[in-house]
C-alpha cells in the first residue's frame, strides 16, 4: 500500500492555516487514492530535539563500530528516515516564520539528513538517496508578496529551501503551495485559502 508521510509544523495546534490546508489536501488525497497508509508526523505536538553531539558523531560512525549510547542516540532519527524512506508522496505544512521554516521543522530536517542514508557525497558530488515520488509544500505567509517577483521575494528562505533540500535528497518532484496575507482582511484571505484549495486539486489530478 502506497504511504503518505504528512509533516505538520506550525506551533498553532488550532486555528492554524497551513494545518488546515494539509487536512484538505489529505481528505482530496484520500478522495483519489482510499487505499493510501497515512503517516502523521506533527513536529509540534511530539517535539523533534535538536541533533546532539552523540548522535552526530554516531552517523559518522559504521553501525557495528557504534556504542550503545551512539546507537540510542540515533534512535529517532532512525525512526524519522524509516518514515521518509517507505513514503512514495510527502507532503509538508510549513508556515513562513522569520522568513524560513519553522524551527520545529528546521530540527525534523537536522534528523532526517543523514550520509550515507537520505544522501551520499564523494568529495565532488552529492546524491540524494530518498525515493519519495513526489513532495508537496503547503507554505503560509502573512504578508503577501514573496512568491514570484513580488517584493518580498528576495526575503522568501521557505519555498526555495525546501525545494532545494527536497531535490538535493532525490525527491523526484517537488511542488509549493502559497497561502499568502493570513494576516491581512478576511475576504482576501477567503479567496486565497480557495485559490490554494484549487490549486491542490488540480496537482492531484494531474497525478497519474
Ligand atoms: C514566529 C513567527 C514568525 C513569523 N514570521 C513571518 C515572516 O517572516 N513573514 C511573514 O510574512 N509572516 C510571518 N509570520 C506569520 C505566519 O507566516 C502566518 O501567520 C502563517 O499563517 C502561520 O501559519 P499557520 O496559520 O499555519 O499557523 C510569522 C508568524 C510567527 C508565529
């Protein structure tokens, strides 16, 4: 059965709207493919901790030369790349926050990036080692203007870092959604929730 790895991030457990647009995006999924197995991964409500000394020096360690502490301490990354590896779609709800991903998100990718496990380097070039079909980015953004050649688009380190992480781990396909103005007037943001909500309709019927 085909997986679905959703990853929710905002640190808004209601009224969040990226959080919303992933519920949408999971019921039309669902819609088009009853048989898929997803996965919950909320970063929020069971905290991610950072990467610890140990477990850094753990995934540069071969598995059979690891302590029992080193091998503890790669236990939930493990966990976090089992999820990521036996994914076919992944999608991500990512609010801008200071221009960039949400630190709970930020600490989720610290686990995951692991050599010789989502990627490879051989001095000169590195390959992504992630299988994932595709990924789909639900990004929100309070003020309107970082997408395209808006104004703040120079500002704009959340589209284009998870597209470029994303791609960098072998993600085949990698698409963003932009919810943005979440902090501006009530029919601007209805309109632009549903702009989204099509926008997520028409990539999942475009998917074969
Ligand atoms: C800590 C924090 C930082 C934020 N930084 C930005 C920002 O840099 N630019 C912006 O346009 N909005 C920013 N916002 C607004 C959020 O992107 C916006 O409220 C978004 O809708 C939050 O997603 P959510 O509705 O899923 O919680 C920030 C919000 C928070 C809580």
């Amino acid at each position: 059965m085909a997986r679905l790895l959703r990853i929710d991030s905002s640190s808004r457990l209601d009224g969040s709207r990226t959080r919303a647009l992933a519920d949408y995006f999971q019921t039309a999924w669902l819609a088009k493919y009853p048989d898929t197995e997803v996965i919950a991964r909320d970063v929020v409500e069971t905290e991610i901790p950072h990467i610890s000394q140990t477990a850094i020096a753990s995934s540069y360690t071969p598995p059979n030369q690891r302590s029992p502490e080193m091998t503890t301490a790669l236990a939930l990354s493990d966990t976090l790349i089992n999820e990521l590896m036996t994914s076919e779609t992944l999608v991500f709800s990512a609010p801008m926050y200071n221009f960039s991903v949400p630190s709970a998100l930020k600490a989720w990718i610290d686990q995951i990036v692991q050599i010789n496990r989502t990627f490879t380097f051989d001095g000169t070039t590195y390959e992504g080692l992630v299988t994932a079909k595709r990924a789909f980015v639900i990004c929100a953004y309070g003020a309107a203007g970082y997408v395209g050649d808006g104004p703040f688009s120079s500002l704009n380190f959340l589209s284009p870092y998870m597209e470029s992480l994303l791609g960098f781990l072998g993600v085949a396909q990698v698409q963003c959604f932009h919810l943005e103005g979440t902090a501006l007037d009530g029919e601007t943001i209805t309109a632009n929730v549903k702009q989204v909500q099509q926008d997520i309709d028409g990539a999942i019927s475009q998917i074969l």
